[in-house]
C-alpha cells in the first residue's frame, strides 16, 4: 500500500499527541495515511508495552488510518545506527511516503530528538540506490520522502508553519483518550507522570489554540522544516 503521509513516533501516542490533527485533516482530502512507532514505549511510567500496542490499535481506528506499524525497537536505548536505519529504510520504501512526520528536533524526552535525527537520517537514505534492502524476498526499490517534517512536542518552539485542525479537534482527543492507561485516571495506583495530571488535557487544547492564534485559527498543529520551502503565489500564505 502506498502512502501520502506516513507518521512516524518513537513512543505509541507520539504521533496522537502531536500530529493526529493533521493526518485527520488529510484524511479527510483523500490521502492516505499511516503510522510507525518505533517502540513500544515499555519503558513508560505508567502502563506496559502489550498493554500500549493495544492502546496504538484503538486510537488507529479512531484515525482511520489502514495501516500502524511496530519497529519493536528498544525504548530508550535504541541508536542511530546503520541496523536502526536500514528497519525505518524498509518501511520507507514499503509504503513509499511522499510526506514523513516524525519527532520533534529537540525535547524534554532524550528518545525524541534521538529519534527525529534517526528518520531524517533513514530517510535520504532510503533514497540511496546503493544500499539494498529486501522485504518478503523482493528487493525494493529505492525511494526518498519529498519532504520531512517534525512536529512538535513537550517543548514549545516557533514553528516553521501550522496545520488548522479546528474540525478535528474532538476526533483528535479521542484517539489521545485511546491510551488510557498513560492519563488521568483517579483510581489509578501507578505512579504520576507528566502527562497523567489532571489538567494535561487543557495543555494538549492550549498548545494548539496558542499555534492557531497567529494564523487565525482556533487550534493548530505546528511543524518545523528541515528545509525553506518556495510557493509562487503570495495569496496562498494565511
């Protein structure tokens, strides 16, 4: 199956947190669209990695997205190496991507920036003709994303642009709500983390209304690009 846009998170609920809006929204114009975590996120506060790939499989149908891959690399220790490289690489020219989503660049959790740099990285790779891969016995063929994108996480930073999701906002928070077992929960006896305090929520909805604010939008997601982008047509800008 091809792919427009393929999303692609260290952790199960990455890409819900941060960019299910947009995937919502191109969805909704005919793209399609998937989903890689690389790991599990065993190494969590709260919950287990079984118990988050079955969170993943709900929030995929919430998504609507047809296909949600698990790399099953080590949380918190996996490296950008060639082996981790050449798992992303195959999954890249599996699904062919014109567009790839992945970590943001920097943040509070050190797997996030590790993991943006590792699918930059798998990513021009992938377009290396030199470097083979195979995949049920058939070689593929080489393919490059023509663009990569990171969306934005924990930390706040100026994005580069930003996506209106306003008419997906309430299927967005559906698909975080998915992964029960990482939120608020006041019969829960696991220990607090960062995202399971009562007012996370209300962070997840203001981050996007403040992103929306600038562009005249009631919420939005941002980006940052790993290179300037060109239109033609100055009316296109918001």
């Amino acid at each position: 199956m091809k792919l427009d846009i393929l999303a692609i998170g260290v952790h199960p609920d990455d890409v819900e947190l941060s960019c299910a809006g947009t995937l919502l929204r191109h969805i909704g114009m005919g793209k399609v669209c998937g989903i890689v975590d690389l790991t599990s996120g065993e190494l969590g506060t709260r919950g287990s990695g079984p118990l988050r790939l079955q969170e993943a499989a709900a929030a995929a149908k919430v998504l609507g997205v047809p296909v949600r891959d698990n790399l099953g690399m080590a949380d918190g220790f996996f490296k950008n190496d060639k082996e981790h490289q050449l798992e992303i690489i195959k999954k890249i020219r599996q699904y062919q991507p014109e567009i790839v989503l992945c970590n943001a660049v920097s943040d509070r959790h050190p797997d996030h920036g590790r993991a943006a740099q590792l699918v930059s990285e798998a990513c021009f790779y992938s377009g290396l003709r030199r470097i083979e891969t195979e995949m049920e016995g058939a070689q593929q063929p080489a393919w490059r994303p023509k663009a990569v994108y990171h969306y934005i996480q924990d930390r706040q930073m100026k994005p580069d642009f930003v996506v209106d999701v306003t008419p997906f906002i309430d299927k967005k928070m559906e698909a975080i709500k998915a992964f029960k077992s990482q939120f608020y929960n006041p019969d829960s006896n696991e220990p607090e983390s960062p995202i399971s305090v009562k007012n996370f929520f209300d962070v997840v909805l203001g981050k996007m209304s403040v992103y929306g604010r600038d562009a005249g939008y009631d919420y939005a997601e941002g980006f940052i690009a790993e290179r300037v982008h060109g239109i033609s047509d100055l009316f296109h800008l918001k």
